[in-house]
C-alpha cells in the first residue's frame, strides 16, 4: 500500500479514538507537516491508531457487503456481547457500542462470555460465543444468536442456541467458514492430557454439525504448552490455494503466541492429514516493540483491500494475578505480509502508535531500509520487523518528526555528525522536517532539523546525513509503503 498519498498529523497514541488523537495533537504545538515548494498534499485522512478498540480482548473484525467494518471481542467483565461499526478502520475507537446480549444473572450461560465471532451467512447475521454457567463460570460451552435485520448493531437477537459437538465438554472458540460449497465449524475443545485441542466438522445449519469432528491440532510443542497446553482460538485464510488456519497457543500472559496450520485447497479439510502444522509460532511476544502474549486473531482487508491481522496483545509483561483477569489486551490491526512463496509473514506485533512503513529508496527500488539495531542500511529483503518504522510529530521544533524503529520503542533514528544511528543518546538529533521528494514528489525526503540543506541520504549502502547533490536527490527520496 502506498502511503505517501496522505500526511499524518497523529500522536502515537494508545487511543484509536480521533477526537483523543486531536486533543493529544494540539497538546504538542505541533502543525501540519512540511512539503517541499510546489508539492501538492492529499487530504489527511485519519491513520489507524493502536490500539484500535482498548480492554478488548479475542477480537473479530470482519468488513461486509455493505462497506462497514464491525467490530466485537471479550469485555474485561466476560459478561456480555457488544457490537461496534464504523465506515473505517481508524474509526472503530470512537464508535458508539452496542449491547446485544447480556448473561443470565444465573444458570446455564451465567458464567464467563467469551470470544464472539460476527459472521453472515445463509441471510442472517450469527454471533458464535463460548459461555460458562452461573455455578460454575468455566462450564464453557459454544452458542450462536442470530437475527434476519440488516443492521447487527440495531437488531432484536433470538435466543442462544447451543452447539454440540462429540463431547459434553469444555469447547469455546467457534469460528465457521465456507469453502468449496461447504460450511465448516471449528473451533477448541478439552482433550485427553491437554487443555485444549482444535476440532472442525462440516455444518447443515447454523448450529447443527453434519460431520463428527475431527482434531487436526494438539498442543505438543514446547511454545504450546508454556503454562497451559493450549491450541484454541482459530482463524481461517484462504489465500494462494491454500487453507490457512491461524491459532493461539499456551497461557494468556507473555507466554500467549500464534501458531499456523496449513492444508491445500483442494484436499479434503475433514481429513486430519490434511493439515501440516508449521514447527515454529508465527506471531510472539516482542521485546522491541513492547508488545506481549500477542494472539486470538482475526482477518479482515483494509479500505484499499489489503489483507490486515487482528490480535490481542499487552503493553507489559509483568501482571498482578490471574492474567485471564488482566483486562488491558487491547485489539490491534496491522497489515499483513505475504512471503514469495505465498505464505503470510506475520513479522512482529508493531507496538503502540500510528501504523508503521517501510522506506522504499528512489535509487534502489526493490529495496527497503532495514537496521541492525544500530546503523540503517538498504537491503532486497530484510526481515519484515527491521524494515519498518513509525514516523511521529516530533517536539524539537514546530513540524518536525521524529523515526521510531519498530523494533527499538523509545529508540529514534538521530544524527551524530554526518552519521546516522539508532539510539537514545540525549544531545543528538532525532528531529527530522518531512518534505516531498527531492526526486519525485510522490515520495518524501527528510531534512536535518540542526543541518538545514542536509538529508537522510543512502551513500554506498548505508543511511547518512549529507546535503545531497544532483546525482544524489533520488537517494534522498523515500517511498513510503506498508
């Protein structure tokens, strides 16, 4: 995605909310954002802002037919089923909530209220929810509501309608999906030995299974079974003819990550044999980026159709208590990246802040700046977390930005003489003036807040700060991409 078509004027913010971005903004005494003469600026739009939708855990974002995105995930109080919608991503923070179902004050579903799921299908509307029982809070098991009204978030819902699968027991985390002409359900069930295996089985109703179940998942690894052997929370992508099947492993604390299983779109899914499980997880908890027990995802596409990851994950590793009673796992949205050979490349949960981008050169397309933690330099394909960076209002002068590496949260890319380093030395410069390209308008350049005429520069491979001649505008000249 090509984001030089708009300017930021966002804080990093732990807000998906535009009015607390505003407020936030006008606090700094920052501005709008600077072009070189000549250079024509799009209208802003508002950028995606993480978290997006805070103490929401499990979360499920899906875009339908009608445009709208609409948004649902476990409350810290796991005692009831909220809905949210919104024209836009970014716009989801400061939507209004709806309550479509509350628990019982006692009895079966009194319990614990997790993981909702919005799918349409068969020209109704389905939330698929675990609950446990009033007596007895982790009696879990999957129910569905549904509605024929074209609007979720302003519909009379009918009763909860249990689903039962092979076993009286311990089940939580349906998802369903069709593929081939088939419904499928799947979803986490208790297993001999482990907390939670996965199941899927085909469907002839909303909530009737028209197959036995079949385990194409059991928690045996090491990073499945850290605290609780876990494989719960699924999430389907078909893409590239393959059937790709997310899940998250272990306990809900740092430990908390997402593993990946894949089947070929034109095998049987209910054949166990199927499905290859990848040996390592995905998606992790990261010490650069600040973000921990990142899981429980969903996907959905963003405005211009680009694939997008939903997930849950904290700002801290260390919690007070049970952290199934922590209610700060905010959800987040992140673009998600494919590898050549067609499978996804989740790379890092990105941290607080604005969406990150990757910093395409003019003069060596094809590339994108990467950083080993220290210097900056260009490369064909670097891991997809070194290559990304926030761009953020900075505070030394009105206008400024300021270039956070993912990867080194509170570590700014700054300026010691006519090198460029990654670090949080006071008494450098961290303070950037974002121009249009100095080659090509489409992209920006970035000049030295105290060395007026010199910009980020690519000389022989290696970011610098240097005024940059004739020959060397298009190696100041960045295009800025997801």
């Amino acid at each position: 995605m090509d984001l030089n078509r708009h300017l930021s004027r966002r804080l990093l913010l732990g807000s998906g909310t535009a009015a607390a971005a505003a407020a936030a903004f006008a606090g700094t005494g920052a501005g709008s954002l600077l072009l070189a003469p000549g250079a024509a600026a799009a209208p802003a739009q508002d950028p995606v802002i993480n978290p997006v939708v805070p103490k929401r855990a499990d979360p499920w974002l899906m875009k339908h037919t009608d445009g709208k995105y609409y948004f649902t995930g476990s409350v810290p109080e796991y005692n009831r089923i909220v809905l949210r919608s919104s024209p836009t991503i970014a716009g989801l923070g400061g939507a209004d909530e709806t309550v479509v179902w509350t628990r019982p004050a006692s009895g079966t579903m009194g319990g614990h209220i997790w993981a909702p799921e919005l799918h349409h299908f068969d020209g109704q509307w389905h939330i698929y929810f675990a609950a446990g029982d009033s007596n007895d809070v982790f009696r879990v098991r999957i129910y569905v509501i549904s509605t024929d009204a074209a609007d979720p978030t302003n519909a009379v819902w009918g009763p909860p309608v249990r689903v039962y699968t092979h076993a009286d027991t311990f089940s939580l985390d349906a998802t369903t999906f069709e593929h081939g002409g088939t419904r499928y359900l799947l979803w986490a069930q208790s297993d001999t030995g482990v907390n939670s295996s996965l199941y899927i089985a085909s469907m002839s109703s909303p909530s009737r299974l028209s197959s036995t179940p079949v385990r194409i998942a059991v928690p045996t690894l090491d990073w499945e079974t850290r605290g609780y052997k876990v494989n719960e929370g699924p999430a389907v992508l078909a893409r590239n003819g393959r059937i790709f099947v997310t899940f998250s492993a272990s306990a809900t604390d740092a430990n908390y990550c997402m593993g990946l299983l894949t089947a070929d779109a034109s095998a049987n899914l209910l054949d166990a044999a199927s499905w290859s499980k990848t040996p390592l997880p995905v998606f992790t908890t990261n010490e650069g980026s600040k973000q921990y027990g990142p899981g429980h995802n969903s996907f959905t596409v963003d405005e211009d159709g680009n694939d997008v990851l939903v997930y849950h994950a904290r700002s801290y590793r260390t919690i007070v208590g049970d952290p199934l009673y922590d209610p700060n796992r905010h959800a987040r949205v992140q673009q998600l990246h494919w590898h050549a050979d067609g499978t996804p490349d989740f790379g890092v949960p990105v941290g607080d802040g604005e969406l990150p981008v990757r910093l395409e050169p003019a003069s060596a397309a094809g590339t994108f700046l990467a950083h080993d933690g220290v210097t900056v330099t260009a490369a064909s394909s670097p891991a997809l977390g070194a290559s990304q960076f926030r761009i953020a209002p900075g505070y030394a002068r009105k206008n400024s930005v300021v270039i956070e590496p993912v990867l080194t949260k509170g570590r700014y890319l700054r300026v010691q003489g006519a090198a460029v380093t990654i670090a949080a030395t006071e008494g450098s410069s961290s303070a950037f003036l974002r121009r249009g390209g100095l080659s090509d308008n489409a992209g920006v350049s970035f000049e030295s807040v105290d060395a007026a005429g010199s910009y980020l520069l690519l000389r022989d491979g290696v970011l610098c700060v240097a005024k940059a001649g004739k020959d060397e505008r298009a190696a100041a000249t960045f295009f800025l991409r997801h």
